[in-house]
C-alpha cells in the first residue's frame, strides 16, 4: 500500500493531476462521471462521481433497496492542493545570461527547502480547439516529466547571515533557473510536452513540484517521505478506505442505511474561497441534487443532513523530536501512533465530545489507534476545510489526520505504519453509522 500511494503521489504533480488520477481509480471500480451541467440520471445501486474545474471531485454510491428512502450521508474530505510556486503569466526574466522564472507563493510554505532541489513544472493548459472554424477551447494537463529548473541559493560567502534567520525576497531570490539560452521559452517547452502548438495556448494554471522520489527510510523502515504528503496521502488513503465500503457493502445490510461520499477540494491552502474549494456550493449543489433525484422533499433533505456526519481528513502535526517544547506538553501525535483527532477551542477544528467519541469507538471496534492533537496555547495553529464546509452544508463533522513531520516543507516525513490505519477506520466509518 506505501508504493501504491507514492505511485499516486508521483502521478499527482499538481491538484489536477490528482483529480485526474482519483477519477481514473473510480472508473476502474465502475463509478459513473456525471457532469454539473448536464442533467443527472441516478439508478438504484449506482455509483458515480462529479468533477469540479478539474481539481476537485465528489464521489457517492447510492443503495440498491428503499432507493427513496431518506438516510444520512456518510462524508470524508481533503484536498488536492499542496503549498508551491505558481507560474505568472509571461514567466521568462532574462537575468545575467540567464532565463529565470517569475513566480509567486501559492499557500504558506517553508522557503528555504525549495533551494537546490530538482524540480520541474506541471498544471493545466487552455488551448484552442481547432473545430470547423467554430471557436471552442479545451483543457490538456501537462507535467514535464524531467528535472526542468532548480532554485540555487546564494554561496556562505556572499552571505554570512544565511544561518541567521534572514528573511528571504521571494520575488527576486525565488526565481527557478531554466536556460543558459536567452531564446528559452516556457510555454514552447510545455507545448512540445503537451504535443500542441505554442500559439495554441490560451492561458495556464502551472505550478512548480518537487522532482524528489519518495522514500522509506529509519532503522526500521518505518519512515516514508515523499512531496505533497499533506494532503494527498489523506485523499489516498480515504479513497481507498471509501472503495473497499462500498465493495464490501454491496451485499451488506449496513450499505442501506446510509449514503457514502468522498470528497476531495481544492484551494485548502489558498483559504477554500474559490468555486471549487470547501468554501464553496459544490459540497451542498451535489448533497442537493442527489436529494432531488430520490424525490426527497426539502424537509427529507434537512433531516438527513441532520443525521449525517464528515470526517474532516487532513494531515496533523506530529511532536517533533528537535522542537519538543512547540507542541501541547500533553497532547503530543507520534508518528505511527495512529490517527489523530483535531481540537481546537476557537473552532478551527470541528472535532467535539459528540463527533470524537463516534470515531474513538469506531477505531476501537477496528482495532484502530487513535491520537490527539491540541496546539500548544502559545503558538497559533492552522484551520482546514472542515469548518469552512460548515458555512455551506451544516453537518456534524470530525477532523482528523495521520501525523507527519515538516508540513508544508516540498519533501514532508511521515509513518509507514499509519497509513493502514487510515483506510481501516474510514472503511469502518463507512459501514458502522
């Protein structure tokens, strides 16, 4: 399972590559795409997904008895996106003989990793759609599939207060190096990738990603790094978690009494304000389509979401050996130790008595550890999506993660053994409500 996610990982260089990928896995397992603008025809047993600009998706299956009768949704979300660089249009600087590239911060990253390491670019591309003349455009993913560009940093010797705590310039130290040949191009580079022409392309959403492969590492092998470990190794496992409820439930009692959706949005890093982020209709446009489409009433639809529940899944911070005294001196997730529960008093976490102690007795059922995660009172914490999607869709809802060191680092550490306990829990969620 550790190979199939750093697979998944490696084919996800951006969030729509992710998308692309948890599509094509849902495919696999005879999940049908439905498309928001066209009308939707739902079939007892059924099971199909819906994709939103391409870089999040929501998944559900639906019962094969009692179709019409009213249940509760059953819910895990993450998300797609990772902190990066984004690509700004007209990207080429030429700077001492050099072609370097002008970026911006997409999501709040540690910096000083993204020095000397391989890295290359992928994302979307709109190009034109050559059609009898009629104008139309379509989207291509892209990913340049080599080490394109590298960030290098400035030699000790020029700086004698690198390790010092100098704040670093982002836009005139963080500019990725392409060419020695001022006549490089980027989007000539990603036509030639892509197999389209340059004057083809409209517009992009592009992104740097770390070219690093991920590793299993410690004494033990206990240790897995990887790039974009938050949050894709959560829309792994709770993908997997979610495919393998409803392969076993099909013929299960348990799959009739509720409806299982799995969520993955975009934006999380970026604060979810977008039309495809948990900030967004899309959660509550698709919980509301399906009501419509089981002849529910607006009163069925109220008190089913009344009695459903999410699991807000996005990776939590482990103690770190080296930084002891940043964590809760009690509360303190280890790596391996199991999924972490997220309190927050302020409410940037959703998790309370009611919705914690539903999915500790869940874990215990699966034999399942489980672990808890509160910010030392001195140090500010961050949010997630799931009380952002509470704007939206007013549910009860829990957030959990897997522990990892380094978030939002281009190269995050994490357990190897936490990973099964993921999809052990969300498959019990999935069947035991």
């Amino acid at each position: 399972m550790i190979q199939k996610l750093f697979d998944f990982i490696k084919k996800s260089p951006s969030q729509f590559h992710a998308v692309q990928n948890i599509a094509h896995t849902l495919s696999e397992n005879n999940f049908t795409e439905l498309f928001e603008c066209e009308k939707w025809n739902l079939a007892p047993g059924g099971k199909y997904f819906v994709r939103r600009n391409s870089s999040s998706v929501i998944a559900f299956s639906l019962p094969d008895s009692d179709f019409n009768a009213v249940r509760p949704f059953l819910l895990c979300a993450s998300h797609s996106d990772s902190p990066s660089f984004k690509i700004k249009e007209n990207p080429e600087i030429k700077s001492a003989g050099a072609v370097v590239l002008n970026v911006e911060k997409y999501g709040g990253m540690l910096l000083n990793p993204w020095f000397d390491r391989p890295l290359s670019v992928a994302g979307r591309l709109v190009v034109r759609n050559r059609n009898g003349g009629k104008f139309s455009v379509k989207e291509i993913l892209v990913s340049i599939d080599r080490d394109l560009v590298m960030i290098p940093n400035l030699a000790i010797h020029f700086d004698r207060e690198a390790n010092d705590g100098r704040k670093i310039d982002v836009q005139s130290e963080i500019r990725p190096v392409l060419s020695l040949d001022e006549k490089s191009n980027l989007l000539s580079l990603i036509a030639k990738s892509a197999s389209v022409e340059e004057s083809d392309i409209i517009s992009h959403d592009l992104f740097l990603y770390n070219r690093s492969e991920p590793s299993v590492w410690g004494a033990e092998n206990e240790f897995i790094s990887a790039p974009k470990l938050d949050d894709l190794e959560c829309a792994f496992t709770t993908l997997q978690g979610f495919l393998q409820s409803v392969k076993n439930g099909s013929d299960s009692a348990d799959s009739h009494k509720s409806i299982p959706v799995y969520c993955v949005f975009d934006n999380e890093e970026v604060g979810s304000s977008s039309r495809q982020g948990a900030d967004s209709t899309f959660l509550s446009d698709t919980l509301s389509r399906i009501s419509e489409k089981l002849n529910w009433s607006g009163e069925d639809f109220k008190i089913s979401l009344s009695k459903s529940i999410m699991l807000s899944a996005d990776n939590a911070h482990a103690v770190h050996p080296n930084y002891v005294s940043k964590s809760d001196p009690v509360n303190q997730p280890k790596i391996n130790g199991g999924i972490v529960i997220k309190f927050n008093a302020a409410q940037k976490y959703t998790s309370d008595a009611l919705s914690s102690a539903l999915f500790k007795e869940i874990c215990r059922e699966e034999g399942v550890p489980f672990q808890i995660f509160t910010n030392n009172s001195n140090v500010a914490g961050g949010s997630t999506l799931g009380n952002i999607s509470q704007n939206h869709v007013s549910i009860q809802c829990l957030d959990i993660g897997l522990p990892q060191w380094a978030m939002h680092s281009p190269y995050e550490s994490a357990g190897a053994k936490d990973v099964e306990f993921m999809i052990r829990a969300v498959e019990k969620f999935y069947s035991a409500l």
